[in-house]
C-alpha cells in the first residue's frame, strides 16, 4: 500500500499542472505484439482500442532474455487524472498479489514539461526531466522517501 500511496503523492505533485498527461506502455515479447498484451487495461476505464502502437525496439542488450526479444511500445492519453490513479494501482498492485495486473513497463509523460514518471514495484519508482530545476522542488519535498543506495548520487545533483 505504502508504494501506492507514494506514487499517487509523487504522481499528483509532480503532474499537478500538467495539461497533457500520456501513457507509455511497453511489453517485452516475440517480433509481433502479443494480441492480449493490452488486456489488463480492461480492468481500468482504458480499453485496449485507446491505445496506438507505436512499434518495437530489439532488445539486444538485455541479459535478462534468452533468444530475439522485442519491446513493444502503445501510448494512450489520460483523459481523466483519476485514471493515472487506475494505472498505478493495476502497476503496483502486482507487488501485493492484486489481480488483475499490468506485466507491461509503465511511463507516465508530460512531454510539454519533459517530465517522466516509471513506477516499477513496491521498492520504488524513477522520476526524469528535461531540466535539473524542475525536479530540485520535487526532491526537497520528498527527500525522506529517497531509496539510499544513490542518496549520494542525487544529493550531488540537487545539493552540489
């Protein structure tokens, strides 16, 4: 639950003046998409025919995988702002054994701001921007929440 609630906060913080929010969904799989990787989605109030297929990227870096693996990226517009609250929680949820989940990677994008929101599991999330001086507010804010094994490395970013 912690790592839901601290999402919402940062998500409802960081997005607070955002006017354009996009959904980034990315699905690791064979060279063609899976036809059901958008079904999770279903559970929220997106469906799978919201989505565009942007195309797919060779993951020929990755340790993780054995034989040709694709990542497959859709995107959709969140119309609402409670839907991001859907999105988090069908994310999150996975951590706490919540089913229905979502096995895609997540990015939340304001891309007026150039800002990006990765909430990965219930150890935490990654926040980026274009510009240092947009997240020093974010950091200040919620310095206590910082995961410590790159305390030192943000610290040298927003206190240095």
């Amino acid at each position: 639950m912690q790592a839901f609630e601290r999402a919402d906060a940062v998500a409802s913080w960081l997005f607070r003046d955002t006017e354009e929010l996009w959904l980034l969904s990315s699905d690791y799989g064979d060279e063609k998409p899976r036809k059901k990787r958008l079904k999770p989605y279903k559970k929220t109030t997106l469906r799978p025919s919201d989505f565009q297929y942007l195309g797919k990227v060779f993951q020929e870096d990755s340790d993780d995988f054995t034989g040709d693996i694709y990542r497959h990226w859709d995107a959709t517009i969140l119309k609402e702002r409670w839907q991001l609250r859907e999105v988090l929680w069908l994310t999150l949820g996975a951590e706490m054994g919540v089913r229905p989940t979502v096995s895609a990677d997540i990015y939340v994008v304001d891309f007026a701001r150039g800002l990006v929101l990765h909430p990965y599991d219930d150890s935490g999330m990654d926040v980026s921007a274009t510009r240092k001086e947009t997240l020093v507010p974010l950091y200040q804010e919620y310095h206590d929440w910082l995961q410590t094994f790159r305390i030192d490395e943000m610290r040298a970013a927003f206190e240095g």
